[in-house]
C-alpha cells in the first residue's frame, strides 16, 4: 500500500492554478462572446476612446516649441 504525501505548498497550488484556470476560461469567453456578437451584428463594437479628445494642431505646435527650448 502506498501513502502519498500532500504538504500545503502543494494543496496552494493546486487551488491556485484552479482559480487561474477558470479565471482564463470566464476571460476567453467574455472576449470570444464579443468578438461574436459584432461578427453576427448584434451588437456594435465600441469606438476608440482617444477618438473624443479634440487636439488642435497650435496645441501641438505649443508642445514642440516647448521642448525645443
């Protein structure tokens, strides 16, 4: 007969790696769920965040003369 030992290092890693697997699986098909809802068109895919920012071009102008100096 055989007696396995388990210390509590092993019993952590093995609940940690648990909790990772299924944090990674509810992660990929949160994603996967997405990028299947805007193929089929139900929903829309969300717009570039930097998009709303207004940047003049005599602000960037502003910019470089700034660190020219």
């Amino acid at each position: 007969m055989h007696f396995l030992y388990f210390d509590p290092g092993l019993g952590a890693m093995v609940i940690q790696a648990i909790v990772a697997a299924v944090a990674g699986v509810l992660l990929f098909s949160k994603n996967l769920m997405y990028k299947i809802k805007v193929f089929l068109r139900v929903s829309k895919p969300e717009d570039d965040v930097f998009d709303d920012i207004d940047v003049k071009e005599s602000d960037i102008e502003s910019k470089s003369n700034s660190d020219k100096q």
